[in-house]
C-alpha cells in the first residue's frame, strides 16, 4: 500500500497552459476526472480495469488549464466516492502532512495534498 497521494502524474507540458488568474499555480485532479489517454479508476482497481482510457479531457480540467493552472497528476481518492475520510483499503492512505497522525480527510484533501507535494 502507498501513501504517495498520486495515481500518477503528468509529464510538464501534457497540457497546454493559458495565461489566466491561476498562471503559476499547480494543480492535482482526483482520479475521477477524465484525462484524455489516462484511465479514471475512481479509487478502485476492479473498476480501472473494466475502463479504457479516456477519449477526451473533463471540460472543467481544460478549464483550470485554460486559466493558467499547471495539471501536475490525478490523486488517490476514496473508492468511488464513497466516504469522506480520505482512506482507501485498495491504495492506501495518503498521509497528512499537517497531521501525520490522522487521516487527510475529506474529498479535496488527497488533490490539495498532491498539488502542493511536487
């Protein structure tokens, strides 16, 4: 079981940037958002394996590009969206920089960790 926040991460320039009021800033994607050549597992192995990879990027993920923000990976998620702890039985949990001893909770937390951990 890892405690890396990543599914994985993109090779700079994967996506093309805009220049816009998040120019600058990094940004990880959960593993449910489409990535046009990756696949969407959704925090479970049973289900990335039933998918193809995605034909085209989520609209809201070419937005974020758009305005500037460098997509940097897709981040380990609770399986299919099912708690709000942050833990994961298939993956393991990423650990919580602020507070090691607990878990880093919540849906955002795994993406917020993963963009500031590169």
């Amino acid at each position: 079981m890892s405690t890396d926040p990543f599914v994985t991460t993109f090779p700079e320039g994967t996506f093309p940037q805009g220049d816009g009021v998040l120019s600058g800033l990094r940004l990880a994607v959960k593993d449910n958002l489409d990535i046009a050549g990756y696949v969407t597992g959704s925090g479970h192995p049973g289900w990335a394996a039933l998918r193809e990879p995605a034909a085209s990027t989520a609209p809201v993920v070419r937005m974020l590009a758009a305005a500037g923000a460098r997509i940097v990976g897709k981040t380990q998620m609770d399986e299919l969206a099912y708690s709000l702890m942050g833990e994961n039985a298939h993956y393991g949990t990423p650990l919580n920089p602020a507070a090691p001893d607990r878990v880093p909770g919540g849906l955002i937390m795994s993406a917020r960790r993963g963009a500031l951990h590169t």
